[in-house]
C-alpha cells in the first residue's frame, strides 16, 4: 500500500499531500549503527514524538527529488546517446550508473539503487517500443 503525505513541498507547486509514494521507495535511506551490547535503535525527537527514520513528508519531499532527478538523468542519457552514437544508450547508463554515488547528491545507498532500477526499467521499456517499431 503506498503511502500520502499531508504538507506541501516547498521546492515545487506539487502539494505534498497529493504525493502517493510507491511502496518500493525506501522508507530509511540512511539506516544507523549503533556500537556497543545493549540492544539500540536510533530516533529523533519531533513534536513531542520520538520517530525512527523519515517522517511520511520527508519521505515523500526525498521520492520527488529522487523522481525529478531521474527525469533528468533520463533526459541526459539520451542526450549523449545521441551526442556520441558509437556508444549505446546502455553504454552512457552503466557509466552513469558507476558516478551516481560520487555526485554529492546526499541520498542513500538504498535511494540510489531505487534511481538505478527505475533509470533502467525506462531505458529497457524505450527499447522495447524501439524494437516493436521497427517490426
């Protein structure tokens, strides 16, 4: 079951409330360790309530700009693909893919691997459209 949030998002005119987060976007990007024998866990402490990993409007703020950056990773992709045609658009991918940790972007390993799997499902699906056409 996806997951709506009730704030508004104030990088963009997309009401946050009106956000449905899928059920695979990660629900804790940056999940703590603790040292030490006695069992522990790490929260915050936001209005009076103790909350362990994101809160449903921070969740949902972190799904549009992972969102919005693969719309423009998308756009990307197929700009150098065209730029340089001796490589293939799964060429340009993988070597996106291998920089997307380096970029300074501040998400997780499990966001990132969200971005991945969602960059590849839209180039595999083109592909197939592609191929379809040219039948």
């Amino acid at each position: 079951m996806s997951e709506q949030s009730k704030s508004t998002d104030a990088g963009s005119d997309t009401p946050i409330a009106e956000v449905t987060v899928p059920d695979d976007f990660p629900r804790d990007p940056f999940p703590a360790a603790l040292s030490g024998t006695q069992a522990k866990f790490a929260a915050r402490l936001i209005d009076g309530r103790y909350v362990v990993g994101l809160t449903p409007d921070e969740r949902a703020e972190r799904y549009l700009g992972c969102l919005d950056l693969v719309d423009q990773l998308t756009a990307y992709v197929n700009r150098k693909a065209l730029e340089k045609p001796e490589l293939t658009q799964s060429v340009v991918l993988d070597s996106l893919v291998s920089r997307m940790p380096h970029q300074g972007w501040n998400l997780g390993n499990a966001e990132l691997a969200w971005m991945e799997k969602h960059l590849r499902a839209r180039f595999s699906i083109a592909t197939i459209v592609s191929d379809l056409l040219d039948l």
